[in-house]
C-alpha cells in the first residue's frame, strides 16, 4: 500500500468497521459508533457483532468476511483470543488498516511480546497495516472520523485547527482534547500509536507530513520506538516545513521507571532523550500547558533563533514573573533597545535600563503598544517579543489584544501572556494564529523551546563507514588498552606515546625512547579497572624502579586476576596538561550511537554533570558539548584558569565519535583525556573499547 | 492605635474618603467610588474634590477637613505634592488608615526616598497609619470595601472565600482576583502594600492572623522589607495555625535585577530568601498557579509531613505526568502499599510494583476509588496522596469527584489534578474545600510546598549574647588571623595549634613545640588573601628552612602590600583529614544573620553547591545543611569514601552560628575547616572575620 492509500485509510476512510460495537452505547464497545454518528462522518459504518441484529440504526454484520463492500479501516474492541481471529478476518476482507484497542502485548510484557508478535505476522501476512495494540483510536475531527473509544469524545463539537497530535499515550488524547478546546485550540489530527507494533510514532507522523491539514506535529511520548524511522520522519519534517514539538515524560528516574513499566519498553535517560530530540530537529517543551499552547510560536517560522527576548507588560507583576521564568532558562532577556527607549521617550514614558517595558501608565493605549512592539521586532538587539497583557485583557480584548493580531506569522517568534484570568481575549489571539499563553511558565516554556529549536544534524546512524576491512571486534570480547589507543589514533585522536614490553628489558629499552618520567600499566584486554588491583604505578624515574615495577605489577595482576590473559605490560609517557575529560561512546538500547563528555570521576556522577549528542557529533556540536559541562569552567579559562586546547578536544570529540562507523563496537571509553594548554593539543591516556554483550550477558 | 481598631479601619470600614475622586468613571480615580457601589459596600463614601459638587449621586467635599463625620480610611488618589497635602488633612481629620496610589517614592530612587521619608514622618506624627505608597488598595469582597483603584473590580461580583492575599505587586491582585473567580477560589481579603513605608507585608499579614474570615494567608513577594516584623508574623501564624504560603520572584538573575530596578529594594539571593521563608515556617511554591491553588492542601493541617506521596489515577498518562512532575521535585513517589494491593487484588486489580495505582480500568466505580484511597491514606508507607481524574471528570463530575469529598480535611495532605479541562468537576472539588489542580505542575509544586512546609525554626536575630563585655570589633575593621582563629576557639570550634612569631627564633621555637612539618602565614589583619602575595607555605620541615621561609613571606608580604601592617607571622600545625569544607557568616541586608556551607573553591562558584541558613543553626539544621551539598558526598562516605566526622562538623555550624550573638561582626569565614575521619572531628585551619563596613566603604 502507498502512503497516501495508507493515509487515506488511517485518517479518512470511506468506510469502517467497528469490530465488536456493543449495543449498550455506554460501554466503551458502544461508544465509537455513537461518537462518528455524533461528529458527523459521511462514511459507511459497518459495525460487526454476532449477537446483535441492529446498533445505533445500522445493521449488524456477524463477521467482517460477512460485509458486502470493502472496509478501508477496522477498529477492533475485541480482547484476549478474539483480537486475532478479527485481524485474521481483516486480512481475507481485505481492510486497509486495523486500529486494535486492546491491551495485554507487549507492554504487558511476558507473554504478551509473543502475542504481539503474532498480531504483527497476521497482519504482515494478510497486508493490513496495523495502529496498535493499545491504541485508543484515531480521531479526524473535520471529517467526524472519530474511530475511538475516547470518552472526550461525548463533547457535543470537535473545533478543527491545523495542529496534529501523536500521542503514545491514549488517555492524553482526551486530555489534550479538553485543553485544546478550553483553548480555542482545534486539531487537524489525533492518533494514539500505542504500542507501536507496526504504525510507529515515525510512520504516523511521516504520513502527516503530507497532510495538507496540517502545519504542526505534536509529540506526546513516554519512549523512542523504530528510532530510525521517527528519525527520518522528523528530519523531513524541516524539509517540507512543518515543526515538530514533543512532551516526553521520564524527566525524573521515577518517571523514567514508570515509563517502563507502563509501555514494557526501554525509557532512556532523559538526557539520550533530549539528545536524540535536539539532533533530530525536534523542539521540546517541559510543560503540558506549553505543548498545547506552543504551536503558534512555530507555525510558519523557520528554526535556528537566537536567545534574547523583550518584554513588553501592561503589568508589573505579570511581566516580572515571564521574564523571572525566561531567567531561570537561560534565555537572555535583553534591555531596552536605544531606538525603542527614543520612540517611547517621544510619548513622554520614561524607561529606564530595566529588562522589561513596563507600559503600565500607557497600557490603555493600543497605538503606544503597536509602536514599541514594531520597534523591538525591528531591533537587531531582540530573536523574539513577549507581550504581557494585563487586566485590559478582562475587559477590553478589542483594545488590549486585537491591536496584536499584526504579528501574526512575524519572522521573530511572538507570544502574549495574559496575566489575569481573559477567556475572550484567550480565544481572540487564539483564533488570530497568536501564541497566547495561561501561565508565566508555559510562556517561558515554549519561547525557550521555541528558541533552541534547530535544524536537524548530520543523521545518526551506525554504519560501517570507518574501515570496512578491519578485522571485527567479536561479541563479548574487548580490546586491550594498547590496541584501544590504536584505535582511537587510527581516528586521529593523539594518544600518550607507549610501547608493550614483555618482559622487564622491553620495559627498560622502551622507557628510554619515551623518556622518564613513565607510567607501567597491565596490558591485559579481560583486566578493566587496572588500578583497583595495584597493576598501574605511574611517575617512574630510572632502570631499576621499571624493573621492580614490571614484576609487581604482573604478580598482583596474576594474584587479582588469575584467569585473566595477560599480554604484558604497557610502558607509558606521563602526559601532563591543564585539564582531564573522559569521553564516553555508546550504542544507546534507545536512541543509538552517542558520545558523552564529562569531567570523569565522582564530580560528573555526583553533578549529573555532562554533556551527550548522538553519533557523528559535528565541530559546532563539539565545542557546544564543552560549553554544556560546567566543570570544565576552568578548561574554558574561568577566574584566570589557564585555557586548555579546547578546538582540538573538540575535533577529538569529532573523531571518537566516528565509532557509529564500527557497528562491531558497542561501547568505548577514553579516560583520561589530557587536555594540555591551548595549542598544544590533547593527549589519550587509557581507553576501553568494548564489542557487542555476549552471549552469557 | 491598637491591632483590632487599625485592622477595623483597614479592612472594614464604617466610613471611607475618596480623594481625589474623578467624576469620570472610566478614569482611575473614578474607579473606587464605582467599585464601591457595584459591590455593596454598606459603609459612607466620601469623594473629595473641589472641583466637583457631586459623584455618582453624591455630594462632594473640597478636603478632607470639611467631611462632617470621622473617616476611617482613606484612599488617596492624588499624586506630587498634593499627597503630602492630603496626608496633612488626614492627620487634621483624625484619619485612622491612609492608603496612597501613588508611585514615585522608594520604588522610583533618587529623591522618592526624601518623599517617602517625609510621608512617613507626616503619617507619624498625626496617627495616620499609611498603606502604600504604591499601593493598589485594599479589598474586602465580604464587605463590599474595594477601596482600589484596580480595573479587575470590574467583576460583576466577586466571589468571597477564606484566603487572604498581601502582594508586593499591585498589578498581581487584579490577577488573582481574576484567577480565582475561574477556579472558584474567593478571598477574604487582598491587599496590596505597596512600599510598605509604614503598614509592611509583617503587619498586615499579623492583623490577618486575628481575622476570623481568614485561614489561609497568600504572599506574593519581590523583596523582604522589615524583615523582624515579617519573622514575628510568620512565627505567630504557626501560633494561631494559619498557614502562609509564598510566591516570590527573583528565582533568576535577571528576576533579581528587575525586582530591583522594580522595588527601589534589595532583591537579594533566591538562596537567602528561601532559608528566610524556611526558617520562619512560610511554604513556598514556585508556580503562580502553585499558590492560587494551593491553600486547600495546607487548610486544617499542621506543618511536617513526610516526603512520601501515593498516585492514584484513571489515566495512565495523566498520573504519569504528575508522578514525573513529583520526582522531579525530589519526592517520593511510593509503591503500592501490600495493604492496598491486596484490597485491589479482591476487585480482581493487579497492581504490579509499580509506583502508580492504574484504575483505568475500574475507573467508573467510585467504591473502589473510594477504598483505594482509604487504603493509602491509612498505610504507614504514606504522607499524602494524590488523585488523578481522566475523562469521567469531564462529563461524570458526580461520579468523578463527589466521592473525593470525603477527604476534606483528612491529616495527610491529598490532592486532586484534573488531567482534562473539566470545569464542572473544579467547581465542585473547589467548592467542597478540596485541593483541586489544573496541570501537573501546579499540583507537583503545591505538593512539594507542602511536604516541605515546617514549624519555624529558633528566632533568629542579632543581638549581643555572647561575650557582651568584650571588646567590640570597629566599623572597617578586621580581626587578623590568630585572633579570628582565636575567636572560633572560643566559640567551641577546634583550631590548629599555632603560634605568632615575631622573628625567625620564635618561629623555630614554636615550630618545635607543634612538631613538622608546619605551615608558614603572614600575620595581618589587613592582607586578606595571603596565599595571592607568596605569603604562605606549608610542609616545612627543619629549623633552616623555616628560617629562610619567615624572611622570604615578611619581604613578600612588604613588596606586594607595603602599607599594611604586619604583626608577624604564624606558625601551624600542618592539619590533614579526609576533606574540607567552606564555613561563611553574614549579616545579610536583605534576611539577617545566615550561615553558608560549602566544598569550597571554584567547584562551591560553578555548581552553586552550597547550604544557607538563618543563624542561629540548631545541630538538626546544620545535619541538614551537610546532606544539602552534594560536593560533601565524599564525606557522607559516596563510593566507599572514608566517612568525614560528620557530627563534630554539625556541631561547628552551630558554634559558628551564634556569631549571630555578635552585632558587631557582620562577616565571618573559615576557609578550610579540615573534617577528620569519622569520630576524629575537625579543625578550623584559617579565618577570616570582619567588622561592619568602614565609612568609606
């Protein structure tokens, strides 16, 4: 089936089946067939009940084989056993696609992954596409398709609007519903993809990319599922112009636990989230009231603003609490701009060097509005404008808000906060296409999501790009550190300059071409924390000492470790520099290959202190990867700290993180990189590299 | 005038002057007569103007000398000079309570501060006592007393309820006016107290404590004036069990600035505001919606909970949601309860272990919902417990929530968030006394707010309790540092042993008396950062080498600090432990005497890690300071680190918080306080102690 068949079937079928409607309207198995008939879908409605002649008016077919005409989508309400036989049933009717609302698969987990599985095969096999399980349905509300269960929908009307909603969450579908409602906001689409078992959140979203009802995708998600697929959908969303805002729950680890435990699926780290998120050019907001109130900050705009904000208030208070809120972002609030501070000064308001305009006196007077926000939309100082309207929005949206209907569609993001309590003023800047917000927070929230919201980066992927024919690193095996610190200098990255003795001569001899002082460490690819076991001795001087060590070294590694191969004992340089980092590589179980930065020992664990990007990480994302670790403020010259090669721990970022290129590698590690003093490089020291889990893991 | 007579003509009074009344109802200061009327006031109304014979069908006065009968308050709606005039004629007429609109006093710098002065001194000497300036008036919905000029008494009616709110902001009481009309949430009165130049957030809220139409008291803050006065309140609140609960801005920098450029005040620190509002008893949420919403929760219930919270939802993402929301605020989202489990289990529930109770299913029912929340509210494993509604609330509000009124008033805090817009359902939780939340973050704050709401700590105040007969350190002064180790001594904290030496014999003698190695300093009480200038040096060893090093550090210290006088050098025990902390004392302008714990060094700067408290410290709190910085996780024994003596270093807290004792010192450190192995203690390394600042400072 081609994505628009697929599309017409999934969002605006002809004709549908209701696969065990009830006659009770109040039972959920009731509820659909009165929704549609409610809404106003002009389609053909087949429901299927082998116990009931007629339901709502329309007559009752005992199976879907027993329907006269083909049915573009079927919603199944069945459970347990009977779930199969109706897919089997959709497969010789040929039914487009079936949306499957009960749950019991895999997010039940157990048995459940294996039922799962065959849902998957019957409808592979039989050639219908499938939305669910789990799934409380699709709702189209400018056709009246409402193929859900979803109790919001007794509302007596569904407002229509331009922003689509992809919800892994069935439960918020309705949510988001009521709230769209209550907002004056309509939506064009909303799908719940539950557990994603054919129709992912990637797929879904894809097809409503070439919907033409549709300008914004919202993303309501509790995991990443089919990430390449999610991946493609959203880098082409940036492509054909529509934004993509997500909610992801799983912030704090208990979230992330009950994320788990609710859809049987991996959660992440909130931070591989965030990460997958920004590298697909997915904007991300943290509250709910902003994910429904944000869409108008995207629409029609271009990503990649910069960070500095005006703000305008008709009220002290109100405008104090966006801008205390775009603080606590990091949004950079700026100052009144010298030719706004002129035009207003010409109307007798004097402002003086605040972070905000305060128009409490002038606030009744639309044209000194229309003049100040005109003058910061011109300035170069501002990315974007924050109108904070105070209790004219009660009682004179005509004056307080209509004269903000011109920046509508404005290059810079534009929203408006109303301070007091204005439902018509609400829906006035709603219905105009205005970003109007309830809360100083959600306000906050959307323009920070607004505003870091950047184009996709290079595609995330592993491949085997990087030297196809090296040999591969086997499942369960890992390199020894030598062969480790090949590696990451085969990618470019300066590594301490070693040699692998074998006995205490080599040590000698090998030690007097590096130069003293030297490291000895256990060369051995099955010992992974040398240092625990007294098999790394560092600072040695002279022959005699190397010769000692050698030995120590070897028994303890061989009393600690007996079991371990060992290949011998690497005899290092001593790099010294200004600063450490430890660079991390990992195919992340949720969002693939990616690249951690931190400081490296208990300070990047007790801080939660670093920074991650998916694999390749770019120069630009390199440096900003530095930026983000704030322990490394002495490495970036803080309070005179002496500034380390910050470029080159960048382009070594750059390189390690070309390992997405070694599908073979699961896991690596540099630790510590040496950073020396600004262009004089940085320096490997030891490093991990680590295959695929094997088996017995 | 005594406290029920003030309170009498402040919020309900009998007979009311306008001044400055307009007959233009559409102009500001026609506004209160309007309001006045529409809302019932059943006391006389007096507009002065002498411009006007009649407003709003009554007759008018020239000034407030020619009313013929007494005048309780007085809202005064004139600005420049004729301020200070009519504040004149108040004082002639015997005004009880004068409130003043007018900005450009405090709030506005430079000379407002004279103006403000001279108000306060007209106030003073006739027995006027002023509300504002920069006031937006005073509201008593009961009684019908809007004396405000503020545009939201444009309300047809205004609901009437048993919070109070004292705003800093005048703007904000129209907003919340507004927004507890939509959540059906009235007042009992709201003030706004402008500059507080006489009547301060202390005094008024303390005259709401006596009033029987309030229970709960609302702050909304930009700085903390009369800090003494705010303290008693808070404190006689807990007396009188009414909870106060604030939003304050100024959680950012940029917030900071602006309340600033906003107040004419200090905004001072979140960090100081926040140990202020702890230590005397006052919740604090960080959401606006936060605090409109959260009286019910803190309502009939006594301060310290437990941090252990239950969720119980009808839908899955909604609970989801608030269970993130709370994590993130580092509660603790329990599982359920064996108990509660096992009553589901009869239902024929499962709950797995998850940290959720999941009703979806059975969400209909309310005798389960009902024994459900029974069972948690009675589990020991519980604080407080959380209902999450989905859909039913929407249409079924009868079904939904009416069963949750049980729970008003219940010892464990329980709240209610509505995961769909459903107003019905908010009206009627509202309405029954129950806390009732709109968006998981509200709910997540309040929550937080109320869990961590506590009893006020010991009063903390300087005074001149510890050694008042010694000598007093001078304004511009600083004690050098043996006498400031001297002084942590007799406070009760270990110090090194060490010596003064006036020459390079002495020097030796004293390094033989403490033994090697020693630390070398420079004596002065006027160079402050020692090690800068080459004017310290640890590990000395031998009698050469302490000699050579006294004449090395006396001719640094001449050459980089040629003017200061030095009074030798001294001679230290070198003292090691297992880490070392950062002790600071201040008398902060905005909150008193605090004291700050942290690592540290420029880790304390880049992480903002460090602990704040109110002094005097009780050892609990100073336990609670140590647990706070996460850098000191080594010395909590993280990772199999050597556990520092944790008590002894609770104990100095406490000892170098009763500098508070000391009116005289205004600053105070010691910087490294080494923390010995567990059951070792600590010793105070080097200090630093300072004297109120100097005239020229």
């Amino acid at each position: 089936m081609n994505a628009g068949n697929l599309a017409r079937a999934l969002f605006a079928p002809d004709s549908v089946a209701l696969v065990g409607a009830s006659a009770d309207a109040a039972k959920p198995g009731g509820r659909p067939l009165r929704y549609l008939q409610r809404h106003g879908f002009k389609g053909r409605i087949f429901p299927i009940n082998p116990r009931v002649d007629r339901i709502g008016g329309l007559t009752c077919h005992a199976n879907l084989r027993s329907v006269p005409e083909p049915i573009d989508h079927a919603f199944i309400m069945l459970s347990g056993d009977a779930v199969m036989t109706a897919l089997h049933d959709c497969a010789e009717a040929g039914v487009a696609c079936a949306t499957i609302l009960a749950g019991g698969f895999a997010e039940a987990g157990g048995a459940g992954h294996g039922r799962q599985a065959e849902l998957l095969r019957i409808a592979a096999e039989g050639g219908v596409r499938l939305l669910g399980p789990n799934s409380i349905g699709m709702i189209n509300p400018a056709a009246g398709a409402t193929l859900s269960a979803n109790a919001m929908l007794d509302l007596p009307e569904l407002s229509t609007g331009r922003t689509a909603v992809v919800s892994q969450s069935g439960s918020m579908v309705g949510a988001l519903l009521s709230h769209g409602e209550a907002r004056h906001v309509g939506f064009s689409k909303l799908v719940s993809v539950g557990n994603e078992a054919d129709l992912s959140v990637g797929e879904v979203g894809d097809l409503l990319l070439d919907d033409d009802a549709t300008d914004v995708i919202l993303l309501f998600l509790e995991t990443i599922r089919k990430r390449e697929m999610f991946a493609a959908f959203a880098r082409r969303a940036h492509q054909v112009g529509k934004p993509v805002i997500a909610y992801k729950l799983g912030r704090s680890s208990v979230g992330q636990e009950l994320a788990r435990s609710h859809t049987g699926a991996i959660a992440g780290t909130d931070q591989a989230v965030a990460a997958f998120l920004a590298h697909n050019g997915i904007a991300r907001v943290d509250t709910i009231d902003g994910l429904i109130e944000a869409p108008r900050l995207f629409s029609d705009r271009a990503p990649g603003h910069g960070n500095r904000v005006a703000v305008v208030s008709t009220t002290g208070g109100g405008g104090a609490m966006v801008v205390d809120n775009l603080g606590l972002r990091g949004i950079d609030v700026v100052r009144v701009p010298a030719p706004v501070r002129e035009q207003l000064a010409n109307h007798g308001i004097g402002t003086d060097d605040a972070r905000m305009i305060d128009l409490t006196m002038a606030g009744a007077r639309p044209e000194i509005v229309r003049e100040t926000i005109t003058g910061l939309m011109a300035a170069e100082q501002t990315d974007a404008v924050i109108m904070v309207v105070g209790s004219s929005a009660k009682f004179h949206p005509e004056l307080a808000v209509e004269p903000l209907f011109h920046w509508r569609g404005a290059a810079k993001p534009f929203a408006v906060f109303l301070a007091p309590d204005a439902d018509a003023s609400l829906a006035r800047l709603a219905k105009a296409g205005i970003a109007v917000f309830r809360t100083p927070e959600a306000c906050a929230d959307a323009m920070h999501a607004a505003l870091a919201w950047r184009a996709p980066g290079q595609a995330s992927k592993i491949s085997d790009a990087v030297a196809p024919d090296r040999p591969r690193l086997a499942a369960g095996h890992a390199l020894n550190e030598r062969d480790a610190l090949a590696l990451f200098a085969a990618l470019g990255i300066e590594t301490a300059r070693s040699g692998l003795a074998e006995n205490t001569e080599q040590a000698r001899n090998i030690a007097k071409q590096i130069g003293a002082p030297v490291v000895l460490k256990i060369a051995s690819a099955e010992i992974l924390h040398k240092s625990d076991i007294g098999a790394v001795r560092v600072g040695l001087e002279n022959a005699d000492d190397i010769t000692a060590v050698f030995n120590e070294i070897v028994s303890n590694a061989k009393a600690m470790a007996p079991t371990a191969h060992i290949d011998g004992v690497l005899v290092q340089e001593m790099a010294a520099g200004v600063g450490q980092v430890l660079l991390g590589y990992k195919i992340d179980p949720l969002v693939g290959p990616s690249v951690v930065l931190g400081v490296g020992g208990v300070l990047t664990e007790i801080y939660r202190d670093s920074a991650l990007r998916l694999a390749p990480v770019g120069y630009d994302d390199a440096m900003a990867m530095i930026e983000e670790v704030r322990g490394l403020a002495p490495l970036r010259g803080y309070r005179g700290a002496k500034r380390g090669d910050l470029p080159c721990l960048a382009r070594a970022i750059v390189n390690f993180s070309e390992l997405a290129g070694r599908r073979d590698i699961h896991e690596a590690e540099i630790n510590p990189l040496i950073v020396r003093e600004d262009g004089r490089g940085i320096v490997a020291v030891d490093g991990l590299v680590l295959g695929a889990p094997g088996s017995s893991a």
